[in-house]
C-alpha cells in the first residue's frame, strides 16, 4: 500500500535528476526535490555526494556505484543481473495508478511523455484489471473452443505454441482513455489524460486458425470470449471480426505476455477497445446472438443526451495527442524545440497528423516518424521556433480514410458529455508567456 | 568412399529430421476433444435464459444474503460506498436523459438475465464463484425487488428471471459508427462587415 502510493510522487521527484529534463517542469517541483535531496543527504547519507546517486534504484533497476570516470575503472561482469537484465538506474518513468479507491479494479496509466519510439515497454503498458491480476500456471491453463461448433476442443499453451503464429504491432487503447475531458480539462498531464494507450508488438495464432480445428457451424455469428481472473471477465464479439484479425496472443515484444497482459494467453482484437482484448484468455464460445454480458450492457456503452445508449461501439476512433510540450512541463527560454506526439486510429491507418499552434485557427502538417501501419500508433514531430508568445498547442489526426479527429466542441454537439467512454477529441496544451503548459479547453 | 551426392542426402535427411517437430501443420490433429461433462464447468447466460441453472430465490431470501455478503461494500440500501469501489445498484430512475445521469440495474441494465451471469461469476468481490444457484436467485430478486422491477413477493428461477422486463430495456442500440456530423463541412468563417 504505502510502496504504491510512493510510486508517483518518487518518480516525478527523481525525473529532476535527468539534467536532460531540466527546466521541464515547474520550477516549485524542482525546488521540492533540491529539499528533498538535502534533507535525504543530511540525515541519511552522511558525507556522501547524495547528489551523485539516486539514494533508491527505480523499479526495474539495480543501484550501483557510480565512477567519476568510467574509462578509469573496470567494469561490472555479465551476467550480474541474474540473466534477464535491468534498465539504467538514471531512468525513472514508471506507470502511474489512477486515484481510485479500490486497486483491484482500477487502472494504471503510461507515461507517454517519457516513452521513446513506437513500442511501450511492456512493463510500463497501460493497465486495466477488474478483479486483480491472477497467477496462472500455464502448464494447468488450457484453452477452450465450444459452443457451435462440430467438435469442442481444449488447447494448452503448448498445443497453441506449436500452430503457425503471426507477429503484428497493434496499439491498445483503454475505452475510458480520457474519459475526464468531456466537461473541464482535469488531466494535468498527458500520462493521466491519455496514457491508457499502449502499442506492443503482439504474437500468436489467429483465430482463423482455432476455428478450422474445430469446425465452425452454419449459425456461427459470435464468440464469447472468457477470462480466468477473479472477474471472469466476458464480453461477445462478432465473429466477423474474429475471423478477419483476432488474434490469440502468448507473445509480447519478444517475450511472454506479462501477466498484466493477460499471462498466458490473451484475445488481441486490433483497433477495438481494450476490454474487449480478453487477458487471461481461457475460453471462446460460439454462439448465433451476443450474450448480452454486464461489460456491453450495465458497462462500455455510451449514453446519449436522449438518455438511450449507444451499444457495441467496438473500433477506437482516430486521435492524437502532442506529449512534448505537454501538461506540467516548463519550457525554460524561446527557441527551438521539436513539438513530438502521437497518432492512432482503430478504424485503419494514420494518414496524416496535422498541428495547430493557435488553437485550432490554422493548421500546418506534421511530420510522420515512423510507416504507418493498421491499427497502430505513429509517432509525429514538428519543428517549432516559440517566440515566448502565450501558445495554444493541437494536434489532429487523419486517418486513411479521410476521417479527421473532432474538436471537442464538435464530440460534446454530438454526444453530450456523458458518454463516458471512446472519447477523442482534439487535446489542447497551453504554453503560457512564463513557459508553463497546462491542459486546457477552447 | 562417399559421392558428394551421399552427403548432400545425408545432410538433407538431417534437416528433416531436425525440423519435422518444430511446428505443427495448421491443418495437424492439434487440441483435446471435451467432452460435455467437462464443458459443464462453465457458464454464460443468454438474456433468453439460456444457460440458467435449475434452482429458485425470492427477495426475503435475498436480504438476508445480501445484508451478510454485499452489504459492507454496496451499503445498506444498495447505495454504493465510493471507498469501497463498489457502485449503487438502485437508483436513479429516469434519470439517464438528465445533467446527472446514475446508470444502475434499476435504471439502465436492459437485461435481467445480465445480472445472474454477473453476480454468479464475479460476486462477491472478495470470494468469487462461492454462491450457490439458489442465492444467485434470491440475491438477483433482492436487488431488482429494491429498484421495484419485481414484487417483493416474486420468486426468480430460469423460467421468471428471463422475463423480467428491464425498465431500460428498450433503452439501447448498435452504435452507427462515426457520426456523420463528423464529415460535414468545416462551419464558414463569421461574415466580413
């Protein structure tokens, strides 16, 4: 309880020790951190150069001693970290828990900021649980195929690993990923208001390939998807989707899932909505009418200002979001710096990002860092001179199919705002004259 | 002496035989038949009632459970305790179309069947899976006895439970996908005077 609690706060007081972070955020945080440090270096350490060091490794990292000459002395020998590896102890970034009152069912966000390239780490992906995160076993974990179908098979693990696999990188996006915009910006920073948005490169074997083995009925219209966690989470897709791209995934970024993710196996469904992407993927059953379950009932259904409610709304609509500069960062001076974000769409690809400097008045072309592919995120980036003007920073992402992101006035005409859920209007930063950036509307 | 032609055989064979178990054909015997028995294990119902099990409740039945196991985290009159993380399961009836809209069983669930399935595999939060079917029953009668669905009276078994008529339930329909409004053009520019 308390280590969790700590967890943010620590990581944002030793992101100050990044000298390449300096000037990035308010200057009352650095302030914090200095007294922190002193106070740490006089009652704890002393007569060491607490500054040095961070007095605590990072979660993922082991804390060694650091030279002040790297060339005058020998090394560490492999192997030292036991064989698996641990990240540098000068990086920090860490997910972040949502304030929510019960920490098995709750959600924990990345930090989009900090993230670097296309891929999350997949010890910093988003995460969703609604009954905790279950220990599996995966030599006693089996998968079931039944329902309507001619022969009702179970797969293990094993089985599963030896069918021809598919290797893919699709974004996951959390269906309430920003779902605190719709009324007032209460995010303060792009980890809180879009950091339910993860992009993996996912493996396993297509769903295609299971229904082939069991032989699908003429009737055949949906499939339940069912975990083995304490919520037994279950939610119906059609099987259209499955049979296009479903996937049923053991693989992540090079390794096992992690059990986060839904260790051993995991339902992917690219583009749609992250509950959707059963995570301890224990059962399939076919059916010929949807199973009506409280995740697409009672849950993840959007509310009208009508009062009616708008169900199976699966695909995450095209956004973006700018991450640099964003929400409690500090620009130090005018000059150049290189606005950086991030586009998805779940409906295709990116077709292009544009960015607005005035809030939303004008709008020029980004530049795309990466080949978009379906159903995952690209990272864009504009060269940006700030005159030290107060600035209203946007992005807006088009999608191939000439789909462009909303404004949020445009989402709030349409929805109200109590829809809750697949929110994606345009994100605004505001960079005032002082070189603070705060999330507000326009 | 052997020919080029005889190790290049040997090796080939030596390649097949390394690489026959590696993986398996898509079209391989892969998997374990089940049979129904073992299938039995699991559940998911339809709002037709298809796959309730056999077994009854009513709502007097379900206070008493409900007080002993739901209670402390769905408080007293079904009201939700925040600190718990556990929602309110009555309330806000008519309330959907309004500045602050409560979505629970009694004013937004379209199926009552929906609530079965929940609470039997979810239920109670801290020991899933240990409510027999009679309580599942008599627990689904309290909550939409509370909300004034039902009678106090009614009994829920796998023939009333499915048609039971959800005040919300005609309140829901298939998203159309993205909203045309979406693809219309931008709004002109206020008139020059």
């Amino acid at each position: 309880m308390s280590q969790r609690s700590e967890t943010p706060a620590r990581a944002q007081e030793e992101i100050e020790e990044c000298p390449c972070k300096e000037g990035m955020k308010p200057d009352v945080d650095v302030a914090r951190r200095r007294l922190l440090l002193s106070a740490a270096a006089i009652t704890a350490m002393p007569g060491q150069l607490a500054a040095a060091t961070p007095a605590k490794a990072p979660p993922g990292a082991v804390l060694y001693d650091v030279p002040e000459n790297a060339t005058k002395v020998m090394g560490r020998p492999l192997l030292e970290d036991g064989g698996y590896g641990t990240r540098s102890q000068f990086e920090t970034a860490v997910r972040m828990r949502a304030d929510n009152p019960n920490d098995m069912t709750s959600w924990s966000f990345t930090p989009l900021a900090d993230t670097i390239g296309n891929l999350t780490p997949s010890g910093l992906h988003y995460e969703r649980h609604h009954g905790g995160i279950p220990a599996i076993d995966p030599a006693k974990h089996y998968l079931y195929v039944h329902g309507l179908v001619d022969g009702p098979k179970k797969f293990s693990v094993a089985d599963i690993k030896r069918l021809p696999s598919i290797t893919r990188k699709y974004f996951i996006e959390c269906s309430g990923n920003t779902l605190d915009e719709w009324s007032k910006p209460k995010g303060k920073t792009v980890q809180v208001t879009h950091g339910l948005l993860s992009t993996s490169e996912w493996t396993g074997v297509p769903f295609a390939t299971f229904a082939r083995h069991v032989g699908l009925k003429d009737n055949a219209s949906w499939v339940l998807g069912e975990g083995a966690d304490a919520a037994v989470m279950t939610r119906s897709i059609p099987l259209d989707k499955m049979l296009s791209d479903g996937l049923i995934a053991y693989g992540q970024n090079g390794e096992a899932l992690r059990p986060e993710q839904g260790y051993p196996l995991r339902l992917v469904l690219p583009g749609y909505e992250g509950n959707m992407m059963i995570k301890w993927l224990r059962r399939l059953q076919v059916s010929d009418r949807p199973f009506m379950t409280r995740e697409e009932t009672g849950r993840y259904t959007g509310l009208m200002p009508d009062g009616r409610a708008r169900q199976f709304y699966y695909a995450m609509d095209a956004k973006s979001v700018i991450t640099f500069p964003s929400g409690e960062m500090m620009l130090p001076k005018p000059g150049h710096y290189q606005i950086r974000g991030i586009a998805w769409t779940g409906r295709g690809r990116v077709q292009a990002v544009d960015i607005s400097l005035d809030g939303g008045k004008n709008w020029v072309p980004a530049r795309l860092d990466d080949v978009p592919e379906p159903m995952c995120t690209v990272r864009f980036s504009y060269p940006w001179y700030w005159d030290g003007k107060p600035a209203i920073l946007q992005s807006r992402c088009i999608e191939d199919s000439g789909y462009v992101q909303p404004t949020r006035t445009d989402l709030v005409a349409l929805r109200g705002e109590h829809f809750v859920y697949h929110y994606n209007a345009i994100q605004s930063w505001a960079v005032a004259a002082d070189g603070s950036v705060a999330n507000v509307h326009v | 002496m052997y020919t080029s032609r005889t190790l290049l055989s040997v090796f080939i064979a030596a390649l097949f035989a390394l690489s026959v178990p590696v993986q398996a054909r898509d079209d391989e015997d892969i998997g374990t038949p089940v049979t129904e028995a073992e299938l039995s294990a699991f559940f998911a119902i339809l709002p037709d009632g298809e796959g309730l099990p056999p077994g009854s409740g009513n709502a007097v039945q379900g206070l008493a459970i409900y007080a002993e196991k739901c209670a402390m985290c769905h408080g007293e009159k079904l009201e939700g305790i925040y600190d718990t993380g556990a929602p309110p399961l009555a309330g806000g009836a008519k309330s959907l179309a309004t500045k602050q809209p409560l979505k629970t069983i009694e004013s937004y669930w379209p199926y009552a069947t929906t609530l079965y399935d929940y609470i039997w595999r979810s239920m109670p939060f801290h020991e899933p899976g240990s409510l027999t079917a009679d309580e599942v029953y008599a627990l689904s009668a309290y909550i939409l006895s509370v909300g004034k669905v039902i009678g106090e009276g009614e009994v829920m078994n796998a023939q009333s439970l499915p048609k039971v008529k959800m005040p919300n339930a005609n309140g829901f329909y298939v998203d159309p996908g993205p909203d045309r409004l979406i693809y219309r053009p931008a709004k002109a520019p206020p008139a020059k005077k």
